[in-house]
C-alpha cells in the first residue's frame, strides 16, 4: 500500500479558457494500467479546448453544473450527481456554467502508444454561449 498526497496543478492555458485546477487522483502506477482520474475545479465560465481521448472519459459532476457539448451537438447542462460519459475519439469539451464553480471527476484511459488527449482549438465565447 503507497499514500500520496499529490499538490494540486493549475491546468495549461494552451488547453483551457479561464482558471482550471486539478487535483490528480490515480494515474498508472504498474504495467497494464490504464485509468487515471482527477478532480477537476473550474470557475465560472472556464472551460476545456475542444478534445477527445482514445480511450474515452467519463466525468462525473460533483458541485456546480457542468456545460458538455460533442462535436455537432447540443450544450447540455449537467447537474451535480450526474455523469457524462464520452466515448473513445468523441471531441468535445466540458467546463463551469457562467453564474457558479464546477467540480468533476474525470476518468479517462491511457491507451499504449497514444497520447491520454487529442487536444484542438479553444471553445471560442460565441460557442460557449450558443445554448
């Protein structure tokens, strides 16, 4: 058994719009793991780059109300206690409401050979703002 305490990084601005902070939670420690997870802070209005992971995420919402949208597709409102799972290669981005703090877990797959993010261009305001 290992306990760690690991200090808390505030994410690229290359990646997010806004003030982004992760607290990392599991990472592959031996081989044949794969899952990393993190707590995710976002304050209002911050949000990811469009994105998509091979091996897919899964964030589950744990105060505030996430704003989620795939690549076509609708912004969804996202409420604390949900969960929104993206499959494998989905691009998409997710972040904070523009009123309140969002937390998440995130949960993502780190495939052999491939990176854990496929990372594109910022969500621009007028993409944030078209619900």
């Amino acid at each position: 058994m290992q306990i760690e305490r690991r200090p808390t990084v505030k994410n690229p601005p290359e990646w997010f719009t806004g003030d982004v902070w992760l607290d990392p939670v599991a990472t592959p420690q031996s081989d044949g793991q794969q899952a990393n997870a993190g707590i995710v802070r976002f304050a209002p209005g911050a949000r990811t780059a469009w994105h998509s992971h091979p091996g897919g995420q899964t964030l589950h919402v744990i105060e505030g109300v996430a704003y989620v949208q795939a690549r076509g597709g609708e912004i969804a409102e996202v409420p604390a206690g949900h969960t929104v799972v993206c499959p494998p290669d989905e691009e998409h981005w997710h972040g904070a409401s523009p009123d309140s703090f969002m937390a998440h877990v995130a949960v993502w797959d780190e495939l052999p050979g491939q990176p854990s993010a496929v990372w594109g261009e910022h969500v621009t305001d007028a993409e944030y703002s078209a619900r």
